[in-house]
C-alpha cells in the first residue's frame, strides 16, 4: 500500500521535477518501488533513485550535529532534534532518563557549537587536514586555495563555497561541526559541570550518566561515533533498509530502532527541512543560495514514510521529533507517513494527523483503543 501511494505521487500531472521521497524501511520491500522508478528514468537520471540497506559500520556514518551549508550553528528546529536525539541516546533502555538530561544535553550542545566555530575569541575551530578527504582535497588543489597547518576547516568550507564547489564545501564542513566524540569532552568543561553539580536523579549526576550511555553507544554504534560518511548524493527518492540494524523484541533493541529510525530520517530531511522563516537565521553569505533553494523547492512534494513504526516502541524522545516534524512540516510541504501494527504508537500523532488509513478490523479490544485514540464515531467502529 505504502509502495503505490509513492508510485503515485511520483506521477502526479503537471509535475516538472521528481519529489523528494524517503521511505524508511525494514526489509526489502521498498526495493520494488525504487526500482520502478529507476525503470521509468533515462540513464543519466537514474541516480535520482536509490535504495541502500544501512550497516552498523562507520562507512555508513551518518553525524546527527550536521548543520546547514555554512552555518556555524544549528537552526532552533535542528537544535531541537539534535536534543531529541541525543536524549534517546542517553536514554537507558529501559526507557529510564535522568530527569535533567534534556537540560543537560541541549546546554552541551550549545556548548559544542560555539568551541567549533570561528566567530568567537575563545572558540577553537577545527584544524583542517589536507589528506582527510580526497574529494575535498583535490577540490583544493584545482581551485589553488591556499592553506597552511594553522587553516580551519571552515576556511576551506568558505572557501570552496566562494569557488562554486557546494558539493565539496558539504563534504569540508562534516569535519568543521561537533560529533558524539566531541561531546565527551564538551560535557567536562568546568562552566557546565558547575552549572549541573546538584543536577541528581537517584544520587546519580546527570553528567556521569551522559558520559556513560554516550561512551557506550559509541562503542556500540560505529555508525553515530564520527563525522558523516554516508551520502545519498543528488536523490530526490530513496528507500533506506534497516533491517541489518534494527532487531526485534527486547528493550535494547527497540532504543536502537528509535535512533535509527532518527538517523535515517536526518539523512533525508536534511534535504528539505528549509523555509523562509528560517532564512534570516543561516550564515549571510550562504542565504542567496538558500534563498535560490527555497524557491526552487517551496512548491515541490515532499514525503517521509516510516514503515514498522512499531519497532520504535514508542520511544519518547523519537516522538518527539516526529512531532516536532509534523508542526515545522507545514512549511517545508512535507508530509509524513507512519506505518505502525500498535494504535498506541500514534498516540499524540493522531491530534495532528490529517489522514489515517485503518487496514485491519483488529479484536474488540484494539477497535475500542482505535476509537479512543482516533476519535472514531459509533458508526465507524461498526464498520470496522
């Protein structure tokens, strides 16, 4: 069903350029749907159109605290995720979280940001490293832009922007930003181990907890632990599997679920996620080309579908950027699509759904929990 309702949109009259869809998957069944498409397009289009099965490896990277073209800091919307994100990290998985750690991991965030940057006195920016990536380096060299040991990461970025090179001033600033190993360092700085030293959940200090789960997912998620690898390149449609990620079952499992469920959103969203409102916030000498990119894309479909949403079991801090998506998505034309076998996973989802598709008559007991959750009236319980 989800397959065809792409299939769809893709041939919607009038269109002039493919829209933007991500179908986030377990299994291989989105493969049809993207191999379709591919079918459809001529050669050198057919790029346009991927499907990739995601592995726990660092090639497949992808950093959560990637910001905008240019920009030294997040927008309040991707800040807003990157704190959702990290809280579900630093959540056990028995879904047990410090009651400070949304506090403490939005304020090291902040933090991370501004020592990265180049526009404060006291921020160290990072060193750029001319045999780090061979794209970025080969673009340098063409382009003759000097440097030197003392040249930052977001030198070469401006840099490569001011010679036309988005493509490789992308793939300079994804060693400019912050990543998950930052943040062990970030979390000790004095200011903030101040700041929370009375922070207590259970005698336990919000900063020890933080250093513990985030220690450990980076030996358990290659994948979250560096800067960002995996690129979809140039596509407008995609289908990301998750089945060599996500298992089934126990609680561990479902925490991982809900992070990757976040991680290969990003991968996507970060390619729409841009209004008008928010031009006056990114970095002034990129907003002509955002500006460009919000015309071009403003009118465009846009659509993210999140098939076994059940597997997430209703992880909060997930939710919550699923949310946060479905308020901000009205400016971005973005719809959002949830595939899910349990009605209690849409929950507040269902306040501001504008569509739900019921495929299952279900026990008497799920159609009563249908009903209280989706509002349904008598007469729809009964055809049900």
């Amino acid at each position: 069903w989800l397959n065809r309702q792409n299939i769809e949109l893709c041939l919607v009259g009038g269109l002039k350029k493919l829209p933007f869809i991500c179908a986030i998957d377990i299994g291989i069944s989105s493969q049809g749907f993207i191999n379709a498409i591919q079918d459809g397009l001529p050669e050198e289009q057919k790029h346009l159109a991927i499907y990739k099965r995601i592995q726990n490896t660092k090639e497949y990277a992808i950093n959560q605290l990637d910001t905008k073209l240019g920009c030294r800091y997040p927008l309040q919307h991707e800040r807003e995720t990157m704190k959702n994100w990290l809280v579900a990290l630093a959540t056990s998985a028995d879904g047990r979280t410090h009651r400070f750690m949304p506090e403490f991991c939005g304020r090291v965030i902040d933090a991370a940001f501004c020592r990265f940057s180049d526009n404060d006195e006291q921020a160290t920016p990072k060193e750029y490293g001319h045999e780090a990536d061979l794209v970025v380096k080969q673009a340098v060299d063409a382009e003759g832009i000097p440097f030197s040991q003392a040249s930052k990461w977001w030198e070469i970025v401006d840099a490569l922007f001011d010679a036309g090179r988005l493509f490789e001033a992308e793939r300079a600033q994804r060693y400019a930003v912050p990543t998950l190993m930052d943040l062990m360092g970030i979390a000790s700085e004095p200011s903030i181990s101040a700041d929370f030293a009375n922070a207590l959940d259970e005698g336990m200090k919000v900063e020890e907890v933080f250093k513990i789960m985030v220690s450990a997912a980076i030996g358990d998620y290659p994948i979250f632990s560096t800067c960002t690898q995996f690129d979809v390149g140039a596509a407008r449609i995609m289908a990301l599997d998750l089945q060599d990620v996500v298992q089934v079952g126990s609680e561990p499992a479902r925490k991982a679920a809900a992070l990757f469920f976040a991680m290969a959103r990003s991968a996507f969203i970060r390619k729409i996620n841009l209004s008008p409102e928010d031009l006056p916030y990114v970095n002034k000498k990129y907003r002509p080309y955002f500006e460009r990119l919000v015309l071009e894309n403003t009118d465009t479909y846009k659509r993210i579908c999140y098939d076994e949403y059940h597997k997430t079991g209703g992880n909060k801090s997930f939710r919550e950027i699923i949310l946060t998506d479905g308020r901000e998505g009205r400016k971005w034309n973005l719809e959002i699509m949830l595939s899910s076998q349990l009605p209690d996973d849409f929950d507040k989802l269902a306040e501001i759904a504008t569509c739900k598709v019921i495929l299952s008559a279900g026990t008497p007991q799920t159609r009563a929990r249908i009903k209280e959750i989706f509002g349904l009236t008598e007469t729809e319980e009964q055809a049900l």
